[in-house]
C-alpha cells in the first residue's frame, strides 16, 4: 500500500472518528487539521498539501460531514447514538466543512440536503439559521461577490484597484 499524503491520511481520519460516534476524536482532529492547513499556508512551499475538512475517502465524493448528517437520520431512534452523529455535523459545519458538498449516487450528484429530503440534524438547522445568508453561497457564487464589491475610498478596495483586480480575473 502506498504512503497517504496528508490530505488523504486526514480525510480518512475523519470518517473513522464519524463511523465510530466520537465527538471528541472528531474535535480533534479538526484542530489538528486546522493546524497543518496553517503550517502547509506558511511553509512557503509551493506544492504543500492542504488537508481539508471536505476531502472524500471513496470515489463518490462521500465525506464526513455527509457520513454524520447521514448517521444522525439512521439513529434517530437511539437518542445517545443521535446525539453524537447530531454534534458531529455541528462540528463539521462550524470548523467550515461544506454543507453543499455534493458526492455522487450513480450517475445523480447531489447534497446532503437533497438526500435527506431537508431532514438534517436539528443543531445544523439552528446553526445555518444563525449564519448571514452570504455563508450559503458556493466558492464560485463567492467569488463573484468578491469581484463586485463596491470600491472603499482611499482604501484597499478604491476604484482603481477594483478595476485591475477585476480585470486580472476576468482575463485568468
């Protein structure tokens, strides 16, 4: 078997605290990937490996976060066994995993939410509720926000620098 890089050894990580209803492994090992996304962003390495929250162990795109919301609908029965699954997608939700991953059922791609059927766990519903609505965007609905920001004057978003900025993009 070959070597995992940290992203890979992480991910899998992950899903074996999730798999095993455990809150606390899962606590931390979000502290201890926040830690190496920090040491990869300032080793100056250009080819450093950032571990990530929303890193699939499987081919379809399953990652934690969906294993936890997943978790909670099957024991919803057991309130011990609800509980932690319920705590879990909270973790994950709060440290930024993606609530709107999408991984795949055949040739059908889609989110957690669609799968559950808009069921999810009762403290990501009061989380999401407390979020600003601009924190339920998509990276690329993001960057489009990014780009059209209206300019600060005499600060680092002033007209000029707007303008180069979005002509960079554009042109990327």
């Amino acid at each position: 078997m070959s070597a995992l890089n940290p992203k890979e050894r992480f991910a899998r990580e992950l899903h074996a605290a999730v798999q095993a209803n455990n809150p606390f492994l899962l606590r931390h090992l979000v502290r201890r990937i926040h830690q190496a996304r920090i040491d990869a962003w300032t080793s100056g390495d250009d080819n450093a490996i950032f571990p990530s929250l929303d890193a699939p162990v499987s081919p379809q795109g399953i990652t934690a976060f969906h294993l936890a919301c997943m978790g909670w609908k099957a024991y919803r029965g057991s309130p011990h066994l609800a509980y932690g699954f319920n705590q879990m997608a909270l973790i994950l939700a709060a440290a930024g995993a993606d609530p709107f991953a999408e991984y795949w059922i055949g040739k059908q791609r889609r989110t957690i939410f669609e799968e559950l059927e808009g069921d999810v766990p009762p403290a990501l519903k009061d989380w999401m509720a407390e979020q600003p609505f601009d924190l339920h965007v998509s990276p690329s609905e993001a960057m489009i926000t990014h780009r059209t920001l209206p300019p600060v004057r005499g600060g680092v978003r002033s007209l000029q620098k707007c303008a180069g900025f979005k002509e960079k993009s554009l042109a990327a």
